[in-house]
C-alpha cells in the first residue's frame, strides 16, 4: 500500500446559526431534563458552529469521528429536527391488531356470558380467559392490562344504579327542587315560608372496642382495635332546615311513626316554624311517612306543614343524606362508644357544634338537570329495550 495516494477526507459542513437556534441548542446542551444523546448532538452542533473541525470536536467530546461527522450533516441539511432519532421498525408485532381487538371485546362482556364462574374480569383473569379460548397461544396479564389503558377499559370496577320505577318520578322530583330554589307551585316562597329535609338514620350501634384505640403519630394512622362488644343500637331522627343550614336530631331506641312525629313536634313547636305561613316537610317513602295518611296526619297535628315526598328510590334528593354522611364520617366512624348513651351525647354535641358554624349546601341539581338526566335515561331505554322492558315510562 505504500505509495498509494490518501483518500480524499470531506471538507467539515459550515454552521451558521440563527439567534432562535442557537437558543434551542443551548438548552437542549444544558438543560438538566434534557436526554444524554440530545444533549451531545447539541453541543457538536454548537462546537460546529464555533468553526471547529470535526476532529477536535471528536477529541474534546469523547465521540467518534465518524459520529461527529454524521450530525454535523444531518444539522446542516435538515437543522433541528434531524437531532431527534429517525423512525425505526423496530421489533415485530408479537401480536395482530385483530387479536388486541377480540381481547377489547372480551373485557367488554361479562363472565357470565360465556359461563365462565366470575363477578367480574381482571388482568390475570382476562389473560387466562384469552389463551384457554385460542385467541393468542400466550400473553401475560400487563400486556392486557396495556391494551386496556388504551381505552380506557376497566373492568374489574363496577358502579350500581337502579332503572327509575316511579310513574310520577319527574312531578315529584321537579317539587322538591323547586322547594330547594324557593319555588312552590310556579310562586316564590315567603320570608315566613320554610323547608325541611327529614328523616332516619337507623341502627347507630354502641360498639365498645376490647382495647382503646390509638392515637395518630408520625407515619403512623390511628388504630382501631377489631373486636368489639355490643351495647345495642339506635335510631338518629333529624330535621334540616335547607336555606338556613339549622339542624335538629333526636335519639330513639327505634324508628316509626311515633319517633318521626317527636321529630316534627320538636321542629314545630319552636319559632320561627310555629308561627310560619307554611313549613315545607321533605321526606322519603319510609314506612314512618309514607303515603296520603302520613300526610293528612302532619297536616291535622300542624295545619301550617305540608308533607312533600320524594319519588320512589330518590333519598339523593333529600338534602339531610348529605348531613347523614357527614356524622357517618365524623361521629360514627370509627365508633368506639361504651354505651348507646355516650353515642347519644356524642350525636347531640355534634348538632351543637355543626350548627354553629354550618353554611347552607350548594345544591346545584336543578329542573334543567334533571330532564337531561331523564333524556339520558330515555337514549339508554331505546338503545337497549331489552334490560329496561320492566321500567315503566317517565
């Protein structure tokens, strides 16, 4: 080989960076979040720019000649967007786009469909369930919990609902929320007019813990000792006043009609609901209140009470649940009481410390909700005639 002349070595391609350029590369050569490669293929360009040639920027870089050449030319040709990585094929599909569809499909079925003993699907469950009916000869339960993802898919989770069976659901839901705007019957109540939500929460138990619960620390949750004894039951009765956030409660050994009437004479025989135009009573259809006699019974002990009730399967409607759960989360649970008295003074101290400070709920549920709610129900009806045969119109 000696004597051959040299092979002719490509002149280096000359940069000239613009201002926003040169910005760009400067962040991407040092930035803190940018990629290792990037940030190296920014600061070859940088070095070109500053009119090195491609062996001192190999040297001071660490990289190959051959690499410095080749980004050196990409910028030239093509500027910042040949930095980034060209589009690879990468490694074959393992897996068809009809097989990802029938899995889809599959999660979108329930068990019981194709006889297979489960409430619901999981990952594992979905993957063992795709190879024992031949779709894929084997796939791992992350790749169907991938697949998923991509549509949102879940379903090992489930919501409850129940098809509305009252005949009269909308008259009577559009009444108790006009009451909640202060509307009765097309006319704005009076500053002498009220509403009451009402009604039970049952079985309050006395649960006296074997051993005292332990207070919160550092890292650490409160504990609750598991095992309890019993020391019997209750019934919590309350009456909340909706546009001034007043409550009033009462503890009975049971509910009925009798405790419920406690409850409305502890409300009615006090200002300013005694002397009041009219005092709106919102109830559910519990047993205690239930129907025209529960009506005429309110009205013939308080002429000035008008019993209105929530359709079938509604107590969402009634303001006082929202009450309820908060003395389920702050009162009740976790319950360690000696007896059913200390739950009682427990329920009672609460109302007095909730109706210092309390503000009326933001009830934002209104008529116009509610016929889009039933137009949803009524697209689902036709859509699927077969699960909604039993559900009357509304």
């Amino acid at each position: 080989m000696i004597g051959l002349p040299a092979l002719p070595v490509a002149p280096a391609r000359p940069i000239t960076l613009t201002a926003s350029e040169r910005k760009r590369l400067k962040t991407m050569a040092y930035g803190h979040k940018t990629e290792h490669r990037l940030r190296q293929r920014a600061q070859v360009v940088l070095h070109a720019a500053r009119g090195r040639p491609n062996a001192r920027i190999a040297r001071e870089s660490g990289l190959h000649l051959d690499t410095v050449r080749t980004w050196r030319g990409r910028f030239a040709e093509h500027r910042l967007p040949a930095l980034s990585d060209r589009k690879r094929s990468g490694r074959p599909a393992s897996f068809t786009p009809l097989q990802t569809a029938q899995v889809k499909a599959l999660a979108c079925q329930l068990p019981a469909e194709s006889g297979t003993p489960l409430s619901r699907w999981s990952a594992p469950e979905l993957a063992r369930e795709v190879v024992g009916r031949a779709i894929a000869g084997a796939i791992s339960a992350s790749t169907v919990r991938r697949w998923l993802k991509q549509d949102a898919l879940k379903p090992w989770q489930y919501r409850s609902w129940i098809f509305i069976t009252d005949p009269a659901f909308r008259s009577r839901a559009e009444r108790v929320l006009d009451l909640y705007a202060r509307i009765w019957n097309g006319e704005a109540l009076g500053a002498d007019e009220y509403v009451i939500s009402a009604d039970e929460k049952t079985s309050i138990q006395a649960r006296c813990r074997c051993h005292p619960a332990l207070a919160p620390g550092q890292a650490r949750a409160m504990r609750v000792n598991h095992t309890y004894g019993r020391g019997g039951a209750l019934a919590y009765l309350a009456a909340y006043d909706v546009h001034h956030a007043k409550i009033f409660g009462r503890c009975e050994p049971r509910t009925g009609i009798a405790p419920f009437m406690a409850l409305v004479d502890q409300v009615m025989t006090q200002e300013p609901y005694a002397s009041a135009k009219r005092v709106f009573w919102v109830v559910d259809n519990g047993s205690s209140h239930r129907g025209k006699k529960a009506a005429d019974r309110l009205t013939l002990a308080y002429p000035n009470a008008v019993l209105v009730h929530t359709p079938v399967h509604a107590s969402w409607l009634n303001q006082v649940e929202i009450y309820f759960s908060v003395v389920q989360r702050k009162v009740v649970t976790p319950n360690d009481f000696t007896d059913l008295n200390e739950v009682a003074d427990r329920l009672r101290a609460f109302e007095d410390r909730y109706n210092a400070t309390a503000q009326p709920f933001q009830w934002k549920f209104t008529t116009s909700d509610l016929d889009d709610l039933l137009a949803r129900l009524d697209r689902h009806t036709a859509d699927h005639p077969e699960e909604s045969s039993a559900a009357p119109a509304t």
